[in-house]
C-alpha cells in the first residue's frame, strides 16, 4: 500500500476501501489515511479499526471520525479515546456520544472535554454525565454549558455543580437555574451565591428559594435582592 496516495485511497469503493487487511490498515501513513473518506471509514471492521495506532487515529479529520459507527466507537480502546484531538471530539455526533460509554467518557482529558459543543454536551445521557470527574467538569466551557437541559439540570450532583467557576454559572440562564435540583440549591456556599448575577435571580422557583439558607439570602448583593420578583419576595417573608 505504500505506493498508494490519500488521493487514491479515497477513489477506492467502500467494499475494495473495506477489503483491505489489517496488515495494510495499519501500515498505513497519516497522509494516506487523510485521503479517506468518512464512508469508507464507517465501512471498516471493529477489528480493521483496532489495528490504527494512536498516531494514526490522531490524524484522522472531524469528518472521519463522524462518519465511525457506534459499534467502532464501543470497540475503542482507553488508548484511543484519549488520542482523540479537539477537533476530533467537537466532531463526534449526538449519536455517537451516546454510544460512549460510562468508562470511555471519563477518561476524556480536560482538553476534550473543553472542545464539546452546546449541541453535543446537550446529548449526553445523564448517566454518562455523572460519571464525569469535577475536573472534567470545570474543563466545560461555557457556551457548552448553555446546551444543559433542564433534565441534565435536575440530575446534577452539587459535587459536580460545585466545580464551576463564575463564568461557567453565569453561562446558565434564568430557566436553567431554576432547574437544578433542591439538593444543589442547599449545597451553595455563599461565594457561589456571589456568582449568580441579577438577570438569574428570577429564575429562582419558590421550592428553591425555600432552600437557600438564611446564610446565602443575607449573602446576596443588593442588585441581586433587587431582581427578586413580586413573588419570589413575598415567599421569602
């Protein structure tokens, strides 16, 4: 295969692509690989897939990557998920995040996880996200935090929602706040109260302001007491 160019590679039909063996798979050159098309890809074998080295699983595309199966990405090993580049990761498809499992995404680096978008961090099962580290969990960005459901919300351990840093909180807005769980709203420290800018505070429901502490209220700057709603004032008297 070495006299083969991308070019070339990537003129070949998905059978002939796929007819390869593991020997020629694995001997085959980032450049060469670059010529292959993401068809071709989601056409190879678990065990074809197995055979691509770290190295050459790094220099795969976005696009190649989408177009893996959720049975190639089931098959991967720990040592390929973590080769996975930013661009490869923001390429993976609400599908293919899905297929991931417990195990697989928590040994995601802080940099990958960084490099998930509102629409892929949306689809994650709620199961896959409890299995993220806080670590992983201050390394989301806050745009990617603005795709978080209202039931990703409900089921968020205040271990986890402790990891956030200010910007992070802010990125919520109103309605997400006022979805995460009672659990989470008793856990607040007061330096996480300071986070909460005014434009949040009425997304507070009743039940949560019920529970926050007597500490965290008296905690709250005055544009924060200010944005409380008619409602949410009388609930505190």
């Amino acid at each position: 295969m070495a006299g083969f160019s991308g070019e070339q590679l990537g003129a070949l039909s998905a059978t002939n692509f796929n007819s390869l063996g593991q020997v020629q798979i694995a001997a085959l050159s980032a450049t060469q690989l670059a010529g292959v098309s993401a068809t071709q890809m989601g056409g190879m074998t678990n065990t074809d897939l197995a055979e691509l080295s770290a190295t050459q699983f790094a220099a795969l595309t976005g696009t190649q990557i989408g177009g893996l199966s959720t049975s190639h990405l089931a098959s991967l090993s720990r040592t390929a998920f973590q080769a996975l580049t930013p661009e490869q990761v923001s390429g993976l498809s609400a599908t293919q995040l899905n297929a991931i499992s417990q195990t697989d995404i928590a040994n995601f680096t802080t940099t990958q996880v960084a490099a998930l978008t509102a629409s892929q961090v949306v689809a994650i099962s709620v199961t896959n996200l409890a299995a993220l580290s806080t670590e992983q969990y201050a390394a989301l960005t806050p745009d990617s935090l603005k795709g978080l459901s209202s039931f990703q919300l409900r089921n968020l351990s205040p271990s986890a929602f402790s990891q956030f840093s200010e910007t992070q909180v802010q990125a919520l807005n109103a309605s997400q706040l006022g979805s995460l769980s009672t659990t989470v709203i008793a856990s607040l420290t007061t330096t996480q109260i300071g986070y909460l800018a005014p434009t949040q505070i009425p997304g507070l429901t009743i039940n949560q302001l019920d529970w926050l502490s007597t500490t965290n209220i008296a905690a709250m700057t005055p544009l924060q007491v200010g944005a409380f709603t008619p409602a949410q004032v009388e609930s505190l008297d």
